[in-house]
C-alpha cells in the first residue's frame, strides 16, 4: 500500500505537544522517541510488526550493539543520510562511538519532529550539532515521492 510522505508528516505532526513517557506509545497522553516513530507507524502503515522489548535508559551502551538500528532496518528501508527527505526516520547517537539511540522523523529539510527526555514532542532544526550526529536514515515501506 503506498503512503505519501505528506501523510507521514502530517501524522507526525498531530504528535505535537505529547508529552515525554519512557517506553510509552500513545498520542497526548505520552511517548519516548521509539514511541512517536511506532505510533506514527500505526497511523500510516497499521498494526506494529513487532514488539519492541523493555529496555532502560543505558540499553545501547550496555549492550553495544545497533540495537535500534537493527529493529529499523527488519520494518523499514535503509537510506543515505544525505537522500533522507520529509516522512523519513533518521537515527542519531549521542556521541562518537556509541550506538544510535535517539529517533526522529523528517518534516522538512532543515526539521525534524522528536520526543526527548524531560520535554514534550516537538520540532527541532537540524543544525550541525544534530548534523554531527546522524547515524543511520530509513524510509517507511512503500513510500511514495
């Protein structure tokens, strides 16, 4: 089934304002990063493929593994960061040399939508420190330009 782009912004956007829960998934009430992408996933392409397992702040570094970037390329397309565009997923890490842990989606080419601990869901540039940071970039199943 095709999605528009236009469709996984506007989803992404009706997040605004969610506040920040760990492990939560649900539109105004609460969602962590992970929490936005899959609830945004349920909008546009329906049912979750899989359960994501429990995990605790320092789960990327404890185990040092790609987790996260491992979960989203089984459900989604992998991209160059520099081809991502609006509707896109992009990874980041926090610093050089640890896994991606942080998720958001593209609304524009300059902004991205977010949920980060301490604040609610919302929009942020992407300025060079979050440039620097960039991992990984992944494109919804049956994307459509």
């Amino acid at each position: 089934m095709p999605i528009s782009r236009e469709a996984i912004v506007a989803a992404a956007m009706s997040w605004l304002g969610t506040p920040y829960r760990h492990q939560a998934s649900l539109k105004g009430v609460g969602c962590d990063c992970l929490g936005l992408v899959r609830g945004v996933w349920r909008e546009v392409c329906g049912a979750e493929p899989e359960a994501p397992p429990r995990y605790t702040p320092d789960w990327a570094e404890a185990r040092g593994r790609e987790t996260l970037a491992e979960a989203a390329a089984r459900h989604l397309a992998t991209i160059d960061l520099d081809e991502a565009r609006a509707g896109d997923v992009l990874l980041f890490r926090w610093r050089e040399g640890l896994p991606a842990k942080h998720a958001a989606i593209l609304v524009a080419p300059d902004r991205f939508i977010h949920a980060h601990d301490g604040a609610a869901v919302a929009l942020a540039d992407l300025v060079p420190w979050w440039r620097r940071r960039a991992a990984f970039a992944f494109s919804f199943p049956g994307v459509t330009d």
